[in-house]
C-alpha cells in the first residue's frame, strides 16, 4: 500500500483530500492527513476506511521526519513559508514533494540536491500558479509548434462570488484567505509593453486597470501581478515585446479599493496606538488630516475627490459607524481585515466563481492572429468551492500521476512541461475545469 501524507487540512484542501480518498481503493493508497487541528482532519477524512487523520505539528522534528519516512509522497498545504520545513527532510529522506504555491528562493536552492536524490519537488501546481501555467503552456507549444511567433500574452485570474450571490455593491466576497485579500499587490508591479520596461509602485496599482470580456461571465477590471517578467524563459518566451499578468476584479471594486491604499490602511508594519478604544469612524478619522468643522466623510472625499459610487461602496463597509472596533492590538490591515471579514464572507448558501483568461496576439503564416483561452468554473458548495477544487484537483492529479510513475521528473519544478500539462488538463476537463478556446 502507497502512503500519501497531506500536511494541513484547511479549506483549500477539501477537494484534493476528497479526490485521494476517492481513488484510494483502485491504487491501494493510504491518505493520511496531518493537521494541528486534529478535529479538522477528522473533518475531511470523514471516516474513510482509506484515511487517516493524526494531530500534526510540522515544527516537531521528529514527527516531520517520522511522517515523511512512512509515506511514499509528501503533498503540502501548509502556509507557503512552510514548505521548506518539510522539503529540506523529504530531500534528504529521498521523498517526492507537491504543493501549490510559488517556488520560494529556500525551495529554488535544493534543486541540485533534489536532483541528486531523483526527487521531485513539484511546485505551483494549484490554481495561480498552477492551472494558470499549463492552460498557458499548452496554447503557447500548440502557436510554436505550427510556427508562429507571439508578440503580446496577457493572463488573468480572480476568485470572486458568483454572479447570482453577488448581493453587495463591491460585487465581492471572500473566496479565499482574507488577509493575502488585504495585503495584495504590495511592492512594484513589473510588466512589458511592446518592448518597454514598465513599473508600477503599490501606491498606483488600483488606479492603473485594463478591462476585459470573458464569456457569459461578464465584465472585469484586472490590475497587475507583482512580477509578470518571471516566467519569460518557463513559458519560451524570452523575447516577447508584450507580457502582463494580472488579477480580476469587478468594474469599480479598484477604485474604491485604492481609497484604502491610499489612505495607508492596508499597512501591515506597525500597530494602531489606542485602537481599542476607537469606533470605525475614529480609526478612518485617524488616517485623515485634523480638521474639526468638516466631517469625516467631508474630510475623505474632498482628499481623494471620490465619487458617490465610491462613498456608498465605503458606507456600506460601515467605516463610517460609531461602533466599536473591538481589537486591542491590530495593525491598520489586520483591523482592516476584521471589518471586511464582517461583510466580504460567503453566506451559507453562497457559492463562488473563478474566472481566468489567456490572450495571445501573434504571427502565423503572415498574418496576425488574436486568441483567447477562458475558463469560469462555479463552486458546487461551501466545502467544494471553486477555489477548492482548482486549487485541490491540479495537486491530486499531479500526487497520483507521480505515484503511478508517469510523472518521472526530478528536482525543483513547475508544471510547464507537456509531461504534466497535458494529462492534468485533460483530466480536469471531467470536473469541468476547461478552457474555451476562440479565434478572435
């Protein structure tokens, strides 16, 4: 029996859990799942005869290692600043490792070792990154392979609230962690445009949006990603004029956004001084000048010339209220992140939306050529969200294919090669995670 130890049972791992479990019995597999929680990943085992829940404290030396040696691979869920804790042992105890996020620069530094190992540590093989990559991937090897040259690729991506549970005026709900939510977008953002370097500092980001179609889903706003130049070489495109990554939003969520951007509210760097003993409308008050004939909303439209769309998307939030904040010690994101909490969560009966997109402008036979390859994909409830299952399915599919040796790849890696796209893609397509392709 083949021993599969997932770390972490939080709420973007219920569908890969649910998929490990579901196969276990045809690929005589164990799936044992780690969490601090215990009764968390009681919770998603469900009392399959296949699972095995255990309290999981991955800070423990010797429980890491005892772990990673009794399974046959290691999938990862835990915080991104955590992986390493479990790469570095499955490297040395030649173990096969999985997660979803980005490769950090402690991962990207085993390669060598994990090379000399024969171990994969697979990366970015979630939703963004993950599905992201090989959507892409698999447009841009098809346009090389006929011979065609790309000059522009634009992808996007955002997790929002599907439409018909969009209830607020931000069309905005939390689908996934509320404080990564909070902080997006800090630093520079760096992109090119038809041959030009291109900048843009935090405090600019949400005022600096392209505007997109996609499908039946609508209209959207994306801002870009921290670091679009990355990728360049993972995707052979190391001389295109054009590459921009970006994330969706709803028309109008940016700019109101950007009220609290500029504002400094979603700083993260030190803690509010009286904060509990201040109501919303003294801690908005707190980040504006003194002034003591105008009111507060007087004071902060006149300072940001906001419009009464905007004003009503911020009163709605109820920064404007005489009640409570209710924190001892926050700083302005985390006390930020409480407010929204309040407002931004999922109700019962809520189920979200992801939305991405691919565009390509190219050069075929002498003619110019514009593609797009677009996915929305509606969550089916609390539990198997969207996000869970984009986030999930790509990991479970890639943990099974390593297993069943069909995947032989070895070292740091993301999932750009046609070894793992293809399969993963096409297997996604029975979840109805598929792309729809159009010559535009």
């Amino acid at each position: 029996m083949q021993r599969i130890l997932v770390v972490g049972a939080g709420r973007s791992s219920s569908t890969l859990i649910q998929y490990l479990l579901d196969h276990s019995e045809e690929n005589d597999w164990q799936v044992i799942v780690g969490d601090y929680d215990l009764s968390l990943a009681e919770q998603k085992i469900e009392n399959h005869p296949n699972g095995k829940a255990i309290r999981f404290d991955v800070f423990d030396v010797e429980q890491r290692n005892n772990g990673i040696r009794n399974a046959d691979i290691v999938v990862s869920m835990l915080p991104a600043s955590m992986h390493i804790l479990l790469a570095e042992d499955c490297v040395f105890q030649g173990k096969n490792l999985v997660t979803a996020s980005y490769v950090s620069e402690d991962i990207a530094v085993l390669n060598d070792k994990a090379v000399e190992k024969g171990v994969l540590l697979l990366n970015e093989i979630g939703l963004d990154p993950g599905i992201d990559h090989m959507s892409a991937k698999k447009v841009i090897d098809d346009i090389h392979n006929d011979g065609g040259k790309i000059h522009t690729f634009k992808s996007f991506c955002g997790g929002l609230v599907a439409p018909k549970y969009d209830t607020n005026p931000w069309n905005y709900k939390f689908t996934w962690n509320p404080r990564n939510v909070v902080l997006a977008g800090k630093g520079t953002a760096q992109f090119i445009r038809n041959g030009q370097y291109k900048y843009i500092p935090y405090q600019n980001l949400f005022s600096r949006i392209e505007c997109i179609d996609i499908l039946e889903a609508g209209a959207f706003e994306g801002y870009a990603n921290r670091d679009s130049l990355e990728y360049r070489e993972a995707y052979d495109l190391t001389d295109i004029p054009t590459i921009f990554r970006g994330t969706l939003r709803r028309p109008g969520f940016c700019e109101a956004w950007n009220v609290f951007v500029q504002l400094g509210i979603t700083d993260d760097t030190y803690k509010v001084s009286g904060l509990s003993n201040m109501t919303w409308r003294d801690f908005i008050n707190s980040f504006l000048v003194y002034d003591e004939v105008k009111t507060v909303e007087e004071k902060l439209q006149s300072y940001l010339s906001l419009s009464s769309e905007v004003m009503n998307k911020l009163k709605w939030l109820g920064i404007f209220e005489n009640v409570s904040v209710g924190l001892q010690d926050a700083t302005p994101a985390q006390a930020l992140q409480k407010l929204l909490e309040s407002k931004w969560s999922l109700e019962e009966e809520d189920k979200d939306m992801i939305v991405m997109q691919h565009q390509f402008h190219y050069q075929l036979n002498g003619e110019e050529k514009c593609f797009h390859s677009s996915l929305v994909l509606e969550g089916k409830d609390q539990i198997h969200t969207a996000m869970s299952m984009t986030v999930g399915l790509p990991l479970a599919i890639a943990t099974k294919l390593i297993l069943q040796q069909k995947i032989k790849l070895s070292g740091v890696q993301i999932p750009v090669m046609k070894e793992i796209y293809e399969p993963v893609l096409e297997e996604l397509k029975s979840f109805g995670i598929d792309f729809v392709e159009e010559e535009i």
